[in-house]
C-alpha cells in the first residue's frame, strides 16, 4: 500500500487513493479526503493511526478491504458507501442521503456506531458498538447478518424491515422499528 504521514486530499472530482486502483493507503495520522463530485475509491485497505474521514458530496465510497483507525471514522456519501471488509474504529458515523451503507464483513468500534442511509443498510459479519447503535433505512431495510453486541443504547429503524442474523445482546433501552416488513431475529 501506499503509506503517508499525514494525508489530505481534497481536489474535487473522482478521487482513487493510492497508488494504483487497486492499492490500499496506509497513514500514520490522519486521512481526509473529499470529492465534490464523482467518488473515492480505494481499492484494498484503507488504515490510519488517526482519525479517517472521507466525503463524497455528490458521489460514493469504496473501500475495497478493511477500513481501520485507532481513532474516529466519518463517511459521508450522496450514492452509497460500501466497505469489502470490516469496519473498526474509536467511533464510527457513516451516512449516505441517496444510497445504502454495506459492510462485508465485522464492525467493531469501542462507543458509538452511527448509520444512515436512504436505501439498505448491511453489516455482514458480527457488529460490536462499545456504546449506542444507531441505525437506520428511510426506505429500505437494516441487517445484521451475524452476531449484534450493543453497549449502551440501540435504537433501529427502517422502512421496509430488519434483520438480526445471529445472537444479540442488546444493553440499556432498545427500539427497534420498521413501516413496512418483518423485525426479524435468527438468534437468541
């Protein structure tokens, strides 16, 4: 992968981060980056000892590997936001005004978990949030394709269905709401 210091990317357009589209980007601080337009890709791991935060005001993100920090990660996407790997952090915010949020595999993040979309919301394997979850779907559904461990506070909602794959331990007050479609819970 290609490794900074400190990173800060900001130039407008498409944005691949990287060297090549399908290299990961390694910091040791921070990594910004935004796109006005068009989408950010990176095309394996995208690692930082800082906080992560990437804007796409008119387009997606695509991590094509894990996306990880010791510190806080925010997404921010108009069309989508998807992650091929897992998801970890201090904290996580991770929203999309047009699209769905994805992530393919594990989400761990030490307090609070913050998920928005307009479409689907997925975290396919076993999500930990330290503090509160918060996720919801304006017209689509929230799933949660294995095991879901909460800290604090749930609350879920969605338009059209949830879905908890695997066991849930759901500490504190949990609200879980969907308009149309099932609640479902797999485990126990």
């Amino acid at each position: 992968p290609l490794v900074v210091l400190d990173g800060a990317h900001n130039p407008g357009g498409a944005q691949t981060l990287g060297n090549s589209p399908t290299s990961g980007l390694t910091a040791t601080g921070n990594i910004t980056a935004t796109a006005t337009t068009g989408t950010i890709s990176v095309g394996a791991d995208l690692l930082a000892n800082g906080n992560i935060t990437t804007t796409a005001t008119q387009g997606s993100i695509a991590v094509g590997g894990n996306l990880a920090t010791q510190g806080t990660v925010g997404a921010t996407a108009q069309n989508g936001i998807t992650v091929g790997g897992a998801l970890a952090g201090q904290s996580a915010t991770l929203g999309s005004s047009a699209g769905g949020v994805q992530i393919a595999s594990n989400v761990q993040v030490q307090t609070d978990l913050n998920v928005t979309a307009q479409t689907n919301v997925q975290a396919g394997g076993t999500t930990v949030a330290g503090g509160t979850l918060q996720a919801s779907s304006t017209s689509g559904s929230v799933a949660f394709g294995s095991d879901l461990s909460v800290g604090t506070t749930t609350n879920i909602t969605a338009g059209n269905g949830i879905t908890l794959g695997g066991n849930s331990q759901l500490v504190g007050a949990a609200q879980l709401q969907s308009t149309a479609g099932t609640i479902s819970n797999n485990g126990v």
